[in-house]
C-alpha cells in the first residue's frame, strides 16, 4: 500500500518524533490518510487501521505513552469494527463516510482485520465467520489490487488518493490471524485456503522483488513470514 510508512512507530528517538497525536483523530474515531485533511468524509479505513498499529505500538513502547494513547486506540478499534465495516461481511470500503456510494475493497478489509486482531481486540467472533465465510474461492492474484483514486482536500489542496490496496498479501495475513482465535471447523476452512493461496505455482511466487512499486513485495514478505510462524 505504501502510503503511511510505519517505521518510525519503532524509532527509537524521543517519544516527541515517534508519537500519533490524537488530535489528527476524527469525531467519529476515524483517522485521515493526509494529515490536514479534516472533514469526517476524508478519514480512511486504511489510515484508521494503519493508526491502531501505531498506536498499539506505541502503547506497548512505554507506560506514558501506554496511558495517552490508550483511549485513543480503544476509540479507533471499536469504530473500525463496528461503525466501519459492512454489516455480515467483514468487509471495509476505503472511505466510509463519503457521500457517494462505493465498493469495499479486499485489501482494506484484509489489513483492517489484521490491525484489529494485533492490537487484541476480543469482540471479533462475528467478524472473522463472516471473513471466512466471504473469502475468495480462488486466491486474488499477486499483482493484483486496486486504487480509490478518491480526491482528498487538504486546507486549499486537493491530492488524489493513490494507495493501490494489494488484495493477496492482506488476505492471507488476515485469515491467519483469524486461524489462531479460531474453533476447529475454522480452523479447517482457513488452513484450506491458506493452502491453495501458497501452493507451489501460486502466483505469489512469481514477484520478483524488482516490480516497479516495491510496496507488493514487501507485503508479500510480509505474508510469507506470518505463514511461516504460523507453521
């Protein structure tokens, strides 16, 4: 996806550098993907989830931080859950404010669950059946994604939003994270798809690491190292 770099949750600067200021945070718990974007139809699903990682982050970094960011990062989860989500799917459009009608997005819904399993939210029974349940029968393909192209107004500028939300890797994050809070019978149908989504010849193995948005390999790494754990 590429448009919010994480990496400074883990500086290890002054907690000024590496601190998510709550004041970026919408009425309705929703975070915006630019920062200056305020009206509530700007606030993304990617960059609401891309907050409760940070803000986890920085919670477990140190106890300061930890009692700041804590109603903040409660906040944010439970919007994403409930208030966000489209209802009997676990799916999340990218902008759930926005006036105009619009289609959710695998990739935004894989990374959203992902970010609401990492940070320990304990509600998400419903949400991972229906994960499970509306999963792709065949695995998107490795390049595959797609881009909101949405406009974003900041103060007197406008930006088009240009994340491309990569649909495998998050699919596959996501559904292990759902196989580890899983009954057996879940557990079932989540190691079946996880199977055919990294069988030898998937198209997961074709990334070379030199296409020309380095974001999808990184990403990829990403799933095969939680596969990996997982084993």
């Amino acid at each position: 996806m590429g448009a919010v770099d994480l990496r400074t949750v883990r500086d290890p600067c002054p907690q000024e550098r590496t601190r998510v200021s709550p004041l970026a945070q919408g009425s309705d718990g929703g975070w915006p993907l630019f920062g200056g974007a305020q009206q509530e139809k700007f606030a993304s699903s990617y960059g609401t989830a891309a907050a409760i990682l940070a803000l986890h982050e920085q919670a477990l970094s140190n106890p300061t931080a930890s009692r700041r960011s804590g109603s903040p990062l409660r906040w944010t989860a439970g919007g994403l859950a409930e208030s966000r989500v489209v209802a009997g799917r676990a799916r999340w459009v990218d902008y759930p404010a926005w006036p105009e009608a619009q289609e959710d997005f695998l990739g935004v819904s894989g990374f959203a669950l992902f970010a609401l399993h990492r940070v320990g939210a304990w509600w998400l029974g419903s949400l991972d059946r229906d994960w499970l349940r509306e999963l792709p029968a065949q695995a998107p393909a490795a390049l595959r994604g797609a881009a909101s192209a949405k406009a974003v107004q900041v103060g007197n500028r406008s930006f088009p939003d240009e994340t491309r939300y990569y649909e495998l890797p998050w699919t596959i994050l996501a559904t292990e994270e759902v196989y580890r809070n899983a009954g057996i019978f879940r557990k079932v149908r989540a190691v079946q798809w996880l199977e055919r989504a990294l069988a030898p010849g998937a198209s997961l193995y074709e990334l070379t690491g030199r296409e020309k948005n380095a974001a999808i390999a990184a990403e990829a790494l990403l799933a095969l190292r939680g596969e990996a754990k997982h084993e």
